[in-house]
C-alpha cells in the first residue's frame, strides 16, 4: 500500500511538473528576402537562440544581438521600410520575438515597443503595428521582463520562416539557428498582406523647438493617409488649412527666421516636395520657396524651403499623374519628419 502511495505522489508531481512547462511559439515568412538579408536575420536569430531568462530578468534585444556593424559581419540589405541600411532585415527577428512575446500573456511585461506602423513596406507581418524596431545606435530596443518561471528563447530559420520559441519550466525548446533549419515547423501564423511598393520618400530634421515641432506634428497629421487617384490633385493650404491658434498652432520660427504663428509648417511642405521632386509621376502645380531670405537649415538648399502661406494664398500644389493611386504618409518620430508615398 505504501509503495503504490509513493508511486501516485510520484506520478502527481511529474504531472504538476509537466502542466507547469509552457511554450509560446511565433513564425514569420522569408518568401522574397534576398540572400543579404537573410544573412542578417541569421545572425540575430544565433544571438538570440539559447538566451534564458530567470524569474525577473530583463531580455535585452540590442544588449543580446549587439551592434548591426559591418565588423560583426552585417550586411546592406532592405530595412522594413525599404531603405537599404546595414542589418536591415533584424527588425523580422525582434519582430517574430514579439509575436511570440504577446502570446505569453500576463507571463512578460513588454516594455512600450515602437512600429513601423504606416512606413512598413514590407510583408513578414500582415499588421503593420506588429512591425517592430529595433536601432542599436538610437536606444531603439525591444526589451521585457519575465514573470514565470525560468524562460529560454530559441529562435531559427529554415527556407520559408524564422520561428521563435519561449519556453518555461520543464518544456525544452530544440530550435536552432545553426544552419538555419528545424525538425520542428510551426503552422503558418495569420494572413500575409502584400508588399506596398514605395515610389516616393524623404525625411529631415526638424531641430529641437517644441513649438516648431508641434506646429509640424500638426501638420504631419493632417496631410498623413492622403490618397490621390490619377489626375487628382494635392494642394498643401486645402489639406493643411488655417495655422491658427484655435487649431492648436503656436508661435515659432518659420524658415526665413520670422517668429509667426504656425512657424515651422513649411517643414511639411518642404519634405513633400523631396519625395517628389524626381519622381515622373507627379507635376507640379503651384511651388513658392523662400530663396535668398532662407536662413534656417532644415533643407541644406534653399530651392528646397517651400514657402507656404494659407490667409495670402500661397500653396504648395501638385498633381498625381501616374498609374491607379497613391497614398501619402507623413509623420515625426524623434524630431525627424518622414514622409512616404506608396502606390495602392
């Protein structure tokens, strides 16, 4: 009697040890990325693969993969907004992590992550607030703290996906990054939302005013998630409207140094028309700059400073010319003003 008790504790406890395992498990498509980038995702996923966090450890995206460098052996390759920079393709990395990361629940605390968001280009993920970055130069980390029992990361590839596995307690993960393929494939995660083709794009700095940078992030606002049909035509002063102080404008310097009210929202203008002046679809209908009386130097020419001015009149106009439609996309992120233009 006594040895069948002993045996029944014996196999509670295995059963107990076994409910207590976990394993989380995300995957992302490879299918397009070239070989460069490919090279990069390994590389991270290496990094990262057999990482194991104690019962409150801090995982550290940047402090585990390290510098993207050409002296660790990065490559260029396309970033998740298509711009060719060195490591591109890693953020895929810290996003399958992230994936994996939300599905654990209440056993990690995320810290705020930032997205691509309407600048993606790219189709690993069909959500673009699902596209994480990660910029080990900028502080731009993904990072969280554990709160279950010891958790290990393994993280590999194989032809078509990179996959990412959090285990705890007694689950053993037998992922690996090494030669870039596993036994064990996930079933595909979510519908994958076709690439976006890019076919315009510029960003510049907006210094560090505050009033400045609201009166841009103002502005930003408005003209984001403009789509134009071919034929139609984009002007600033209609999109934009009054730079008033009811409208949440303030005073700052506009680019001839003047302090007025809405200063700083040529900006805008002065990013669109980088992304378009050499592109063949779009023609300019209306452009003003500021020429000689240019003293700023958030565009280093000045047939570049796009004067605008909504109560004289003056705007800043174009037309879309090309084929189907396009939206425009404009935003600020740490002081930088992007925009992005993508063919529907």
């Amino acid at each position: 009697m006594r040895k069948r008790i002993i045996a029944l504790i014996a196999a509670l406890a295995l059963l107990a040890a076994g409910a207590a395992a976990e394993r989380y498990t995300a995957q992302t498509p490879l299918s397009g990325a070239g070989s460069a980038k490919l090279h990069n995702i390994a590389l991270a996923a290496e990094a990262i693969n057999g990482a194991s966090i104690p019962y409150g450890g801090r995982f550290s995206f940047n402090e585990t993969v390290g510098p993207r460098t050409v002296g660790r052996g990065y490559e260029t390759a396309p970033n998740g907004r298509g711009a060719p920079v060195t490591g591109g393709g890693v953020a895929q990395a810290a996003s399958t992590l992230y994936l994996a990361l939300l599905s654990a629940g209440d056993g990690v605390v995320v810290d705020p992550v930032k997205t691509y968001g309407s600048r993606f280009t790219d189709h690993y993920v069909s959500d673009p607030d699902m596209a994480v970055v990660t910029d080990y130069d900028a502080g731009i980390d993904l990072a969280f703290t554990n709160r279950s029992d010891t958790m290990t990361v393994s993280m590999w590839m194989d032809e078509d996906y990179v996959y990412c596995a959090l285990s705890t307690g007694a689950e053993n993960s037998n992922g690996s990054a090494s030669g870039w393929f596993s036994e064990t494939p996930f079933a595909p995660v979510g519908t994958i939302a076709p690439a976006r083709q890019l076919v315009a794009s510029a960003s510049l700095d907006c210094g560090g005013d505050a009033d400045v940078l609201g009166n841009v992030q103002l502005a930003a606002d408005s003209v984001s998630d403009t789509a134009l049909n071919t034929g139609d035509t984009f002007s600033f002063n209609d999109v934009v409207g009054p730079r008033e102080k009811r409208y949440g404008y303030r005073k700052a310097v506009n680019g001839r140094g003047a302090r007025v009210m809405g200063g700083g929202v040529a900006q805008v203008a002065s990013t669109l028309w980088l992304a378009i002046k050499d592109s063949p679809d779009f023609a300019i209908v209306e452009k003003s700059t500021y020429g000689k009386k240019y003293n700023q130097n958030y565009v280093s020419s000045s047939a570049d400073a796009i004067l605008t001015d909504y109560e004289s009149g003056r705007d800043f106009s174009f037309r879309y010319i090309g084929a189907g439609s396009v939206t425009i996309y404009t935003s600020v992120s740490d002081g930088r003003l992007y925009c992005d233009i993508y063919r529907n």
